[in-house]
C-alpha cells in the first residue's frame, strides 16, 4: 500500500520535473569526442580548449535562438572502440542534438555508421578523405585531407623540378593514410616514388631507415606523420648529413614541431592552413580577421595555437550558423543547412559545401609555409 | 652496404644502451625483490620530464639533472613503501598489477603536471655530428653510452664488491635467510626502489634530447626495458645489459636489412625464439623446482 | 547446487534489461561487460587455474575479429562461417604456440605472451591491404543468426548476454571436470602434478587452446556488434586490461573474473567524467584495491561477508547462550 502510495507521488514529481523542463527554454546540447590523452594528445587538447571557449562566447552573447548552448564531451584516448561507445552514450543517454568531433581519422571512420543510424549530423575535425567519400548524408568534415596535402607538396616539388622522391611514414592513422595518397597522386604528377619506408609513432631513432633514403637517388624526402617522431626524423637527417628538401605534413603544423626539431627544422616546407602565418597574409585575404581574431582570443587564454584548435572552431561556428538558420534543433534541418554551408570564413579557409562535397575547401585554403629562424614564412 | 650497415649498428647500440638502462632498473628490484616492477619505465619519464620542468624553472642543467634524479628516486622509495611494502607476502601476479596501478597514477600525475606534448631537452654539448668511419652520430649518442658503461660499471661493483650490494643480493636469494643473518630486508627493498628509481631518471635525462620526452614516454621504454631484461635473464643485471644492446640492434638491422614497418615484430620474434631455446634468458640462473 | 550462482547471475542479466529498458549502462555499457566477462573468465582458466600468465591474450580476440571482419566484407562469407573459421584460426595457432611456449615459467612466460602479442598487433597493422591498417576495417555487415538479424543495441545485449552464459556454464563444468582438476594441481607444483601421471603439458594445451578459443569468439562477436575493427583494440594495453580484470575480480573463480570485467569496465565508464584526473582515479583505485584486497574484490568481498556473518552469528550464539545461563541462574 504504501509502496503505491510512494510510486504515484515519484510519478507526480518526475512529471511536474518534465513539464517544468520543457517551459524553460532548454540548452542545445553538442556533443564532442575527442583525443585529450594518448598519442594524439596534443591534437585533441586545443580541439577541446577551443570548443569550450567559443561555447563560452556564444553563451556570452546571449547562445542561439535564445537558447544556451551545453557542450557534453568525453575523451576516447585514440581508440577507435572508446569513440563508438561514447558516441552511442552522446546519442542515448546525453540525447545531444548535434556531433562535433573525432580528432583522428580512426575515431571518426568508426562512428560513421552509428551516426549514420541514428540520424544525427556530424562535424569531423578529422584528415582522411574517406570520412566524406563517398559522401554520407549526416557526416561533414572541416579539416585539408590528407590528400590535399600529397597535392600540394607534389606542386611544389614539380615548381622546384623534382621528381625523384623518398617516403618516410609512422604506423598511426594518420601516417597509413597519408602514405596511401602520396603514392596515389605521385604518378598523377609525374613523381618517382624511390623509397617507401616505415616506422613505429614511439620509436626514438629513424636514422636507419634514413640511410637507406640516402643511398637512392631521391632529390626531396615527403615525411607523413604527427607528434614527436617528424621532429625526430628531421633531426636524423641533419645528423646524417642529408642535404636534400625536407618536405612534412600539415600533422605537424604546430609550434611544438619547432620546438622539438630545434635547428634541424630550418628549411623543412609544408602545407598548413593559413592559420599559423595569419600575420603574413595581405590585408585584402578575406580570411585574415576571422584568423587573428581567433589566434589573439586563444593565445591569450592557452598559448600558441595549432590549426588542429582551428578545426574545432570551424566545426562548432558552421554548426552554430547551421543552427541559427534551422531555427532550431530539428536534426534534419540542421543537416540541410550545414550542407548548405557557402562562404563561410573559417580558419581552415573558405567553406562551401554541396550535396556533393561535405567539406567545400579547395587547395587554395592550404598555403606551402617553410620554417626560417624558427618561423613559418609563406613560399607562394 | 658496409658503410651502410655500420651506420646501423650505431644507432642500434644507441638505442640499445638507453633499452640497456632501463633494463638495469629491472634487474636491481627483480634482485632484490623477486618482482617485475613495471613501473620502471614511467621512473625513466619523470626523470626526464622532472629535469625539462626544472630546467625552464631556471637550473641550470647540470643541477637539473642531479635534482631530478633525486627526485625520481624519492618517488620510487614512496611507491615501495606506500604501495609495495603493504602488500607484503602477496602473490606475484598482485605486485605485477600493483606496479601497473602505480604506472597508470604517475602518467595521471605527470600529465597534469606538464601536460600532453612532447617536450625536448637541450643536448648537453651541441647537435653538430661526428663522424665516425663513415657513420654519423651526435654527441649526444656518446653521452648515451659513456653514461651506460659508467652505470653499468658501478651497479656491478655495487652489487659485488660492497657489502651493501651483497646484502640485496641476498634479499632475493633466500629473504628468511637475509633476515636471520642480520639484514634489515623492508630497508633492502627501500633502497632497491629508491636506486633503481634514480637509476632509470638518469637513463631518461641522457636519452631526452635524442628521445624527447612526454608523459607517456615511459610506456614504450619500460616494454622495451622489460624485454631486454627477460632476454638477458632476469635478476641478472649484466644480461639486462646484453639483452638491451641485443634488443636495439636487432631493431636496427632488422628495419634497415628486412623491413623497417616489421622490425618490432622481427625483434620479438627473435625474443621469441631465444625463450624458445633458452627458457631462462641467454644469461640466466637455472633453477630446479621444489616440491 | 553446484551452479546455483549460475543461476542467480543468469537470473541478474535477463532482468536488467526488463527493469531498465533502453537504458545506456544497460544496453551499450552491458555488452561492453558482456564481451569483457567471455575475455576474463577464458583467460581465467589460464591463468587461475593453470596458473599460467598470458600477456598476449588480446592477440587471439583479435584473431576472431579480424577473420571475421575480412572474411564477411571482403569474401561475402557468412557471419557463422567467419566466426567459425577465426575459431580455427585462433585455435590452431594456439596449438602450435602451447607447447614451446608454455614450457616457459614465471616472467618469461609474461614476456613470451607478450611479444607474441606484439608481432600480431604489428601485422594487424602493417598488413594494410588484408587489415585495413591502423584505420581499421569497417562496413562489417550485423550478424544473421538463422534469417534473424542483430542490429540494434537492446538485440546484441541479448546476444552478448547468451554467448556470456554460455562460456560461463562451460568454464563452470571444465573447472569441475578430471581436466579442472588437473589443471589445479599442475598449478599447485607443475613436477608434484607429473609425479602423480598427469601429462601437464597436454593439460596446459587444452587450456590454452580453449581459452584461446573464447577469445576469438568474442572476437567475432566483438566485430559484427562495432560493424568496425582497428588494431588498438587488440593492443597490449587490451591484453593488460584482460589480466588487471582476473586478477581485480579474483584469480581461480569463475565469478571473480566475471566479477573483475563487470567492474572494470563499470569503472571506467564511470570515471570519464573526472576528465584529466582520470588516470590518477584509476591507478590509485588499482593499487588500493590489490593492497587491501590481494585475492581480488570478488574473493576479498564474500570472504569478507562470510567472515562478518560468522561475527554475527557467534555473537549471537554467544549471546543466547548468556541468556540461558541467566535464566538457569535465575
């Protein structure tokens, strides 16, 4: 008897608690799983820091449509599993309106089919090209592909005269799939692909694969990876005595690179988002307010930024524009007015997105940087 | 080629004198203690890490190091007696998680207190490399391997030659029997920790300005530490040694001469094989079971 | 009565569900346990009552994995088919693998297991055209069990919860069979065990191949319920998590493993909300756990109530005897 009694007044109570909840205008709720801790530590890091201080802003000024806006985020640590798990407790148990998220490529790939299950727009800041291709409905992405890096470095090396290249590349995601579209496009570009070798992301010594680069013929070395093994390989080079251009990734557009590589990094080139040499763009670069608006709030909140931060505030500005213009929180609509996503300015460049590209950068967003006196100076 | 392979075996005894260390650190509290501590590994990061921080406080480098060092032995005389010494009498598989519990806290701890990147110490004497019969290494590389043979050398003598090092000895022999002739065993214990502790912070500050450093770091140097200790023979500190040079060189010829996307597969195969063929290590005791 | 407590957790995992329906920690973080409790309680038998170490053990739940990840998407085989053909796989290299290296004792058994473990960690990486790489494989299509078709979350809870029981009641009868038994003296002296003309070495084989056997079946299932396999899920920090869950839960008990799985995976799922204090949380938790409950929490805990009641119930005793002597006095 009194058991009932207990039940019917809990009923009572969760039912005043549900309607309560519902007259109050209640916070959009984006989700985001990203790598805190693990290898790729150091991507998700400033993803994280960025997301939270643009929430913040938004939230300053009053959130979207009048409602807060409630960031819900876990960390996967870099394993695929533990960013398919978080992503079903984001969807069930957090019931977030929106996804942004997945620092690697792994992450994300793994979650595609759970999101796309679920019907509910997500934003990768991830690289591989095999996030939007083919194109599925929910998923967009907002960081170069690995493949607009190869490209880039292949024209740059074709504008040098080179065509005789050495491959060096780590075991993680990342490197694989850089790997792969480097020796995709090499042919496209007429490039001679002379070495192709390998390493583990936590080795601390790559000279003996170094030497075997040194004895081919190869004019330049393309390096694909993140994290601390570039910086050692490019210092093994300086040790061998290889005087031949050093060609990196975007992975290692981050002040860190520097830092770690010390004096072998001078000279090494790479393509970067615009980000890092914000300062070097001409006035006229309709990018250039967006980018030192956000590396002057950043830095002075966290130090220097990395375009991997960049990515994260891209992610979150296109869902919150795409938010605004859905007026409201309706999944289908915010994915119809994320695809719809033209002549956003963000850090990686401009965005234009279409039913057939859920991405909408072109080469143009990526500028060729090499590191002189221990800075990125632009080489176009 | 010859040139080639050369160049090889430098990095590869490089390497293999930094896996050497850590291996070391292995031995001395398997000695003493008949335990695997795999936290040694995460020893080897906060020494390196340690040194970094105080370094960009200010210390000059050499005071630094010598902090440091400290330092991380301190940490592992706490763990002994804060996590070990209580557990006192319980089986080795307990111990092993123990240590990996301990491992787990300490990465916790260092990346809160310098955060997730990787962080570089300067060289101690310049990035300009020698030239060594063709082959090329940083100076770097020498103070690795001075540093080795130096440590080496004096664990050897320790353990030999003092009384002190006779006793710990002794603890991993027979403890019952220690006890009975007079020595303090839970101050045995203490002691390994503490130096095998300051033992791996010193292999970690030699190794950083080639190896970088990041909370993490120690993950993949207490593997590599534990494997050459196993293939040495384990409680043996000198075939910790061998197993570590062994391990790095394998590593190297096996990347350089067959397939450097394999060579960690190719150096565990051949640990393999060696176990395999040698149940106790190339360098270690045979022991009869008792009923 | 021998598998009462069989019953009682048979009873538990059909309940959950009923009494919490769609929930999250019910369903996702259920099958989660589900597939960490089949790991556990295989390598249990290894390991508590072989007394054998394995380091290696994510190796073979990688082996069912990935058989039937690249059998179902690259050759269209069927779900039970591939599930099978990974069991032969991992079964056979098990087999092979027994013999040299469970001659090996102690730390050099660990480290064996260990680097076997690696090398196939190293080719689910390297091996790229067969595995995918590092990114994995993905669009492993649901399972098909006899026209039914797993799909949803609340589906595989059951699935999961099935083949969980199963491995449960079979560990549960191996432990009681002549190999349980021999099993457990090759554990208490390996040469006192031959001395009596139990062929140890067959005995540590058959262990080692049926504890390799459920890994990869919790392997396979692993595969279709993610639809997605990448290697770090059968890294050595995997193979580390499996022992950490024995040896938590209580080693030689069936129920402590499974006990150990559900609670580590619990407490990790639990402790992402602490963020960056994480890793401090749970190394400090592991440590506190193995000091003040060395045979583990499963073990620890019902000896500890076991102990409490005996307490209770001899001050009881006590105390009603005073009572008779009061009154007799009286």
């Amino acid at each position: 008897m009194l058991i009932q009694r207990l039940i019917r007044i809990f009923i009572a109570i969760m039912l005043l608690a549900g309607v309560n909840g519902v007259s109050a205008a209640e916070p959009i709720k984006i989700g985001t799983f990203l790598t805190v801790t693990g290898p790729a530590a150091f991507l998700g890091d400033p993803e994280l820091k960025t997301l939270q201080m643009v929430i913040e802003d938004l939230n300053a000024k009053g959130g979207l449509n009048g409602r807060k806006i409630e960031l819900v985020h876990y960390d996967t640590g870099g394993n695929a599993r533990e960013a398919l798990n978080f992503v079903k407790r984001l969807i069930q148990k957090d019931q977030v309106d929106l996804i942004v998220g997945g620092t690697t490529s792994g992450d994300s790939l793994a979650v595609i089919p759970e999101v796309e299950k679920a019907r509910i727009p997500l934003i990768s800041l991830a690289g591989a090209v095999e996030i939007i291709e083919p194109v599925r409905k929910w998923v967009f992405k907002v960081a170069h592909t690995d493949r607009m890096a190869a490209a880039k470095i292949f024209e740059d090396l074709r504008k040098r005269g080179l065509n005789k290249v050495a491959l060096i590349t780590g075991d993680g995601g990342f490197d694989k799939s850089g790997r792969e579209q480097v020796l995709k496009l090499a042919p496209e570009y007429g490039m001679t692909l002379v070495a192709d070798e390998s390493y583990g992301n936590k080795d601390t010594d790559m000279t003996t694969q170094l030497t075997k680069i040194r004895a081919t013929d190869a004019q330049a070395i393309i390096n694909f990876g993140f994290g601390q093994a570039p910086a050692i390989v490019t210092k093994n080079i300086k040790q061998l005595g290889i005087n031949l251009p050093v060609y990196q990734s975007h992975g290692v557009a981050s002040k860190t690179f520097i830092d770690l590589a010390g004096e072998a990094a001078e000279g090494v080139r790479l393509p970067a988002a615009a980000l890092v040499v914000a300062e070097q763009l001409p006035d006229t670069d309709p990018q250039k307010p967006v980018l030192l608006a956000y590396k002057k709030e950043y830095e002075a909140k966290h130090g220097p930024v990395s375009t991997f931060g960049g990515h994260a505030y891209d992610g979150i500005m296109i869902a919150a524009e795409a938010i605004k213009r859905a007026g409201g929180t309706d999944k289908a609509k915010m994915r119809d007015e994320i695809e719809k996503t033209s002549g956003f300015i963000g850090t990686a460049g401009v965005f234009n997105m279409t039913q057939k590209d859920h991405m909408g950068l072109n080469l143009y967003a990526f500028k060729m940087v090499e590191i002189r006196d221990g800075a990125w100076k632009i080489v176009e | 080629m010859l040139e080639q392979i050369f160049q090889f075996l430098v990095a590869g005894i490089t390497v293999g004198s930094i896996y050497a260390l850590v291996g070391l650190g292995f031995a001395l509290i398997y000695n003493a203690s008949d335990v695997v501590n795999f936290a040694q590994g995460e020893f080897v990061m906060l020494g390196a890490m340690t040194a970094i921080a105080l370094l960009g406080a200010g210390l000059p480098l050499a005071l630094a190091a010598i902090a440091a060092t400290l330092l991380t032995a301190l940490t592992g005389l706490l763990l002994e007696r804060c996590a070990i010494e209580p557990a006192h009498g319980a089986s080795v598989v307990t111990t092993i998680i123990i240590t990996i519990g301990a491992a787990i806290f300490l990465r916790g701890v260092a990346s809160l207190l310098w955060g997730k990147n990787s962080l570089p110490l300067p060289a101690f004497s310049g990035n300009e490399p020698i030239n060594l019969g063709g082959a090329t290494l940083l100076p770097q590389s020498l103070w690795v391997l001075g540093g080795t043979v130096l440590l080496v050398g004096l664990t050897r003598a320790f353990l030999n030659r003092t009384l002190l090092g006779k006793a710990l000895l002794a603890c991993s022999f027979n403890p019952a029997a220690a006890q009975l002739v007079g020595i303090n065993v839970k101050v045995m214990l203490r002691l390994a920790y503490g130096l095998s502790a300051g033992l791996g912070a010193i292999a970690g500050i030699l190794a950083a300005p080639i190896t970088f450093s990041s909370y993490e770091a120690g993950i993949m140097l207490g593997l590599k530490g534990f494997s050459a200790a196993i293939v040495g023979g384990i409680g043996n500190p000198m075939g910790a040694v061998a197993g570590g040079l062994l391990l790095g060189i394998l590593e190297a010829l096996g990347a350089g001469l067959i397939s450097s996307g394999y060579k960690d597969a190719i150096a565990f195969v051949f640990v393999l094989m060696v176990l395999f063929f040698e149940p106790t290590g190339l360098f270690g005791h045979k022991v009869a079971e008792r009923v | 009565m021998r598998l009462a407590g069989f019953f009682v957790f048979a009873v538990a995992v059909i309940l959950l569900p009923i009494l919490f329906p769609d929930d999250y920690f019910v369903t996702v973080v259920g099958i989660a346990a589900g597939l960490h409790v089949i790991l556990a309680v295989g390598l249990n038998l290894l390991m508590g009552y072989a007394g054998q170490i394995s380091l290696g053990h994510a190796a073979f739940f990688g082996m069912g994995g990935y058989a039937s990840a690249i059998l179902t998407t690259r050759f269209d085989w069927p779900g039970w088919l591939a599930l099978l053909a990974g069991l032969l796989v991992a079964g056979t290299i098990a087999w092979l693998l027994a013999r040299p290296i469970l001659r090996l004792r102690g730390h050099y058994l660990a480290m064996a297991t260990l680097g076997f473990g690696i090398i196939i960690h190293v080719v689910m990486v390297q091996a790229t055209e067969w595995t995918g790489g590092p990114d994995g494989l993905g669009g492993i299509p649901p399972l098909n069990l006899l026209g039914w078709t797993v799909d949803s979350d609340q589906q595989w809870y059951w699935v999961i919860a099935a083949a969980m029981l199963l491995i449960i009641w079979l560990s549960l009868n191996i432990v009681d069979s002549r190999i349980g038994r021999a099993l457990r003296a090759v554990r208490g002296s390996e040469l006192a065990a031959q001395m009596i003309g139990i062929d140890t070495a067959r005995t540590k084989t058959q262990v080692f191949v049926v504890s390799a056997l459920f890994a990869a079946f919790a392997g396979s299932l692993f595969a279709h319920q993610q639809a997605f396999v990448s290697p770090d899920s059968f890294s050595l920090m995997i193979s580390v998590e499996l022992v950490t869950m024995v040896v938590l839960g209580g080693m030689a008990s069936t129920f402590g493993a499974a006990c150990g799985a559900i609670a580590l995976t619990l407490l990790h799922e639990g402790l992402v909300v602490f963020e960056d204090y994480e890793m401090i949380i749970h190394g400090g938790l592991l440590m506190a756990v193995m000091i003040f409950l060395p045979q583990g929490l499963f073990v620890g805990l019902t000896q500890g109530v076991q102990r409490l009641w005996m307490l209770i119930s001899s001050r009881r005793n006590a105390k009603a005897c005073q009572a008779e002597v009061n009154t007799h006095a009286l």
